[in-house]
C-alpha cells in the first residue's frame, strides 16, 4: 500500500491509503521525489473540475519498474512524469509524458520544468519575438515562468503588473524591467507612457480574470498579439471595438513545450526554482497546500509536495 491526495470534490482533497500502481504496457513505474501543486489544481480544489482535469501533474522521480515495451528508461533514472495523479507515494506514467533529467539537476529545479515548459509552450504559440516589448499581467507561478523564458530569449523591455508584494519583488529579483501594482497603477496607461503612446508587442495574460485581461487588451499595440494562459473559471465580459479596429491576434494556450524549456535551462543563467517558498509533506497537502494558496497567502508563490 502506499498513500496517495486523491481529489473528491471541491474543497475536499484527502490523503488514503490505495494498492502502489503497477506499470502497464509502454507505462513506466516513478518514486515520485516531488509534485509541485499547480494554479490548475488550486481551481479545481476551490471550483471543481475542469476538461482534462490534471490534478497533480507535476511529478519528478526516480524509475523503479518498467512494462513491457518501454525503450530508453531503466531503474534509477531520474525522469519528469507529466501525469495526474501524481500527489502520491508511486505514480505510473506512459512513457511519452516522461522527460529523462540529467542525474546532477537538482530535484527543486527539475520540478518546475513543467510549469516553465508551460510558458515555453505559451510564448512558442505566440511567436514572441527577441526584439518584443511585452507586457505580463500577474507574477504568480505562470506569469513569472513565461517571465523567465523572455529573459533566456533575451528580450529587454519586461512590464509586470501584480497585486500581491512578495511576488512583485520576486519579479523584480529575476529581471523584469518594471513591476507595479495594478490597484494603484492602470496598466495600459502605464504602458502607453512606457513605449510612447505605442503600446506593447504582446501582452500576456497570467491569471485568469477579466480586468487583467482587459489590461492585456487595451496594452496591446496596432497589430499586436494577446496570449492568454490563465486559467478562467467565470465569463470575462470585454469591449471588441478596441480587439477590432486594432486588428488584435489572441492566443489561447493549454500545453507544454518542454524541449524549448530544457533549452533554457542549458543555456541561459534563469533560475526557476527561486519561485519555490515551500516544500511540505504529503499529510499536510492541504492544511499547509491548498488552503494556504487558497488564502491568497503572501507568504507563498510555489509549493511542491514530497510523498
Ligand atoms: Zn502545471
């Protein structure tokens, strides 16, 4: 037996005792060392679930059985499995949503590569380019890894809006241009006034609400592009004379690119394992995971559990 968070419904997330899983056919058995607790598992604990529910998805570990027809991965790998139900002692991934890790990365960086291959996928789908001047609307996990892959891209002109203090610094820590508090500051004319009246090349909107995206909206440039990867649980209601007469491109993204994550990692100095603030134990999953992050606590950006 092993223990494994299993998802009930919402606000109801409990620690069980289950059977360990065994690997079937091209499925590869994982210890799982950590899982990072993802924005969209946070929205399903708080409002249930959603298409394609992931929950627990962000799993890195080490190979202890293999099924049969499984090519390229033996025990002791260390490996990232991008599988839901990975809050547990053993998950069983297939093996094309395994990434082999070097055997020196450490195990808190490994495990925001999914998050950060998210914004790889995001930024990719968007076609972001160097010379871009963009505009992320939210530091939290999303809006600070996509933050992290424009700065490895090298581009220079990075304008955040956050309203919680922790994570406006940590944007600051890891180089974005400038950062403001939305509740003081109006995006889009802070932006107008940063790029003469212009507006940004993209603006990428990292929460999942109407006003940012709005703000993302109305901070695009003439011809510009709005990507959006946060995740919505309620309608948006947003004005399209502006979409229309300035002949915005709007991106929705729901996928990883990690190829282009790792690419990062080996090339550039970011460091995306300084968003982790905590590392708790699987009993404490929720008491000290969900509804602290549900609390909107300052304290937290980026939580991984270990089974
Ligand atoms: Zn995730």
């Amino acid at each position: 037996m092993m223990k494994k968070a299993i998802y009930y419904g919402i606000r109801d997330v409990r620690v069980v005792d289950v059977p360990e899983p065994e690997p079937g056919p091209g499925q590869v058995k994982v210890k799982v060392k950590y899982c990072g607790i993802c924005g969209s598992d946070l929205h399903e604990y708080l409002h249930g679930l959603f298409p394609e529910s992931p929950f627990g998805h962000e799993a890195t570990g080490v190979v202890v059985d293999v099924g049969s027809g499984v090519q390229g991965y033996k025990a002791g790998d260390r490996v990232y499995a991008m599988t839901p139900g990975s809050y547990a002692e053993y998950t069983v991934c297939p093996q094309d949503r395994l990434i082999k890790l070097s055997s020196d990365m450490d195990w808190t960086r490994a495990t925001v590569l999914e998050p950060l291959a998210g914004a790889a996928y995001a930024i990719d789908r968007g076609g972001v380019k160097a010379d871009d001047g963009v505009f992320i609307a939210g530091a939290g996990p999303v809006g600070l890894m996509i933050l992290l892959g424009l700065k490895a891209m090298g581009l220079k002109n990075i304008y955040m809006s956050e309203i919680m203090e922790k994570r406006r610094k940590k944007a600051e820590e890891l180089g974005a241009t400038m950062v403001w508090n939305p509740r003081e500051v109006k995006s889009p004319l802070k932006i107008k006034e940063l790029t003469a009246g212009r507006g940004v090349d993209v603006a990428i909107e990292a929460v999942g609400i109407e006003q940012t995206l709005k703000d993302c909206l109305a901070s695009a440039c003439y011809r510009g592009k709005v990507i959006v990867q946060g995740i919505f649980t309620e309608r948006a209601q947003v004005h399209m004379l502006g979409f229309v007469t300035r002949e915005t491109t709007m991106y929705g993204t729901n996928s990883v690119n990690p190829e282009l994550a790792l690419k990062w990692l080996r090339s550039s100095d970011i460091r995306p394992e300084s968003i982790v603030t905590s590392v708790i134990p699987l009993k404490a999953i929720t008491q000290r995971g969900f509804d602290v992050l549900a609390a909107k606590s300052e304290d937290e950006i980026k939580i991984l559990v270990e089974p």
